[in-house]
C-alpha cells in the first residue's frame, strides 16, 4: 500500500528540511509521496523546498483546511497528516501498513514523545499516550493516519479553527470505526510548551479539551488557544 504523507505548514521553512528527511528513514522502502500544504499565500515555506519530487500546494490558513486539501490530491490508499514539529520514528510506514493490513482497524496513531530530555517532558509524553491508549482519541501531533476511503466517507476534517482531531476522531467512534494506537513513539517539539510554560500549556490544553467535549464550538474557544500569541 502507498501512504500519501500530508504536512500541513506556516512559517516552518527552517524545519521543512528536516522533516522532509527523517521520511526516508520512516519509509524504508514502502511506497510513499509527500504533499506539503502552505497556509502562507506566498509559500515561504513550500519555497524553501528543493526536491521535486514533493508535491508543494497552498491553501488557506487552518490546519484543517490544509490538510483536506492535500488529502484532495493525495494518489495513496493510506493518508498520513504529520504536523510540521513532529518526526517519525524508524520504519513507520511498515508498521502503518502492518497495522492498516488488520481488517479491524480504519486507521490510527503512534505513541506521543517529546524532544525535550527534561523529565517533566517525559511525563507529558507518557501521560498523554496512557491517556489516548484509555480514550482511542488521539491528537494530530501524534501522526494521525487512516485509509484514503474511509477519510473520504467520513468527510475528512471539519473545517474548524482548533479541535479538528477529536471532532474527527468522534466521528470515527460514532460511525463504528476502530483505531490503533502503535507503542512506536513520534518525536514533537517543545517549543510550544517552553514558549507559553509548561503548566499553563497543559492547563489550558485540558480546560479547552474538557470545554469542547462538553459542546463548546471551537470558533469560540480558538481565542483563549491562541491569545498567548496575539
């Protein structure tokens, strides 16, 4: 099975590269493309990008839009949405195809780590995989992959400003869908938990979870995500 990885970006021209090369070590022989989605009209990001075999479009800003679009363009019976800040481990897309070869299962996720040796970064990273092993609810930093058809069946993401994952991963649930959490862990970045505080970050992340799933919409608590950033 192919795997269309999707890389929705803003700003991320200094990290395109690495991403982009960790692939090959993920991969490891399994069939796959790379479409990359700028939010930036003026692709900073995709013009940083030297390869040419990556397939480079722009969309508008939002992480949920971008990623329907490249999904849109994807040619892989298997899509794979990796956030810009987030690496693969070894050998991911053999153990996504292994996994997706189940007929049980429509989709899934990896373990979370975090690019940080600190401890309380590790304990972030095993919190929050105990914590999607419990729920099944796995976030997008965690390389969310699922079949092309499905994804299309479902409708894709809903275009909303924050909590496109979870409202996606209830759909899931709700039409009878079962995921895999696999025990491989994905690297992220730090950085948005160093640049806000660490507490505050987990605090806020929790309250707006907790806020959405009790059926506050996501155009009215995108406002307290990003007002650290405003």
């Amino acid at each position: 099975m192919k795997i269309s990885v999707v890389i929705p970006v803003l700003n991320e021209g200094d990290r395109i590269g690495e991403i982009l090369q960790s692939l090959k070590k993920a991969a490891a022989g399994v069939p796959y493309e790379v479409i990359v989605v700028d939010g930036d009209p003026a692709g900073a990001t995709i013009g940083r990008i030297d390869d040419p075999s990556v397939i480079t479009l722009t969309a508008r800003r939002g992480r949920a839009r971008q990623m329907n679009t490249g999904a849109a363009r994807a040619s892989g019976e298997i899509l794979l949405f990796l956030h810009a800040d987030t690496l693969l481990p070894e050998k991911a897309f053999a153990s996504i195809t292994g996994a997706l070869a189940d007929s049980r299962f429509i989709g899934g996720a990896f373990d979370l780590g975090v690019q940080n040796d600190q401890l309380i970064f590790r304990i972030i990273g095993r919190c929050a995989s105990l914590k999607h092993r419990l729920t099944h609810v796995p976030y997008g930093d965690q390389a969310i992959f699922m079949q092309r058809r499905y994804f299309e069946d479902i409708g894709g993401y809903h275009e909303i400003p924050l909590m496109e994952d979870i409202e996606l991963m209830k759909r899931v649930k709700r039409s009878g869908g079962r995921i895999v959490i696999l025990r491989q862990r994905v690297m992220t970045s730090s950085r948005k938990w160093e640049k806000d505080g660490v507490f505050y970050t987990v605090l806020r992340n929790w309250m707006l979870q907790t806020l959405y799933l009790m059926g506050i919409p996501a155009d009215r608590l995108v406002k307290y995500y990003y007002k650290a950033h405003c």
